[in-house]
C-alpha cells in the first residue's frame, strides 16, 4: 500500500470533482429555468391553470433533454466522489495499520 500514491490522487482529482458538481449544480439550475419559460409558453398558448403549464413544461423535449443531461452529471460527480472516498480510506486503513504494527513491535520488546 502506498499512501503517497492514493493522496496524489485525491489531490489530482479534486478539480475534476469540483467541475462535475458544478455541472450538476448548474444543469439543476437550468431545468428551473427551462421549467419557467416552458410554463410562460403555456400560458400563452392558452393553458391558464398553473398545473396545465406545469404538465406541459415537464413534457417538453428541452426538459427532458436536460434531465438527462444532470444525470450524466451526477454519475460523473458520484463516481468521482466514491473514488476521492476510496483513496481516503486507503489511507486510513495504512494509518491504522501501521499504528498497530508499531504497537505489536513494542508489546514484543
């Protein structure tokens, strides 16, 4: 186990975590603001009720367009965070590890 190799990584890595929750962030942002504009189309096309408009804003393609697109965003962002995750607990576990064959050295002196 090489502790050096796995924080090299978390730290190479950090931006790219950083860019995927962005995108996440900003693709949740822009289905509210499709949504909006979708719903003010509605009304102008004659759909008064706000659940009408609602209805036809969830419907629309660019709505759909971008839901997949933030689920493209969060499996780059989870995948990513899962392995920032895995190299800290590879870390934690050499740290343990080594605490306890220092102790096992010292109990046999």
């Amino acid at each position: 186990m090489n502790p050096e190799k796995h924080a090299e990584f978390i730290a190479m890595n950090a931006s790219q975590y950083a860019v995927a929750k962005s995108k996440r962030i900003g693709a949740e942002l822009k289905l509210k603001t499709i949504k909006a504009h979708a719903m003010r189309d509605a009304l102008e096309n004659g759909y008064a009720q706000v659940s009408a408009q609602e209805r036809e804003a969830y419907a629309s393609e660019l709505y759909i367009l971008t839901i997949n697109e933030l689920m493209e965003a969060v499996k780059v962002e989870e995948t990513l965070k899962y392995e920032l995750e895995a190299s800290r607990l590879s870390i934690d576990i050499w740290r343990t590890r080594e605490a306890s064959e220092r102790l096992a050295v010292r109990s046999h002196e």
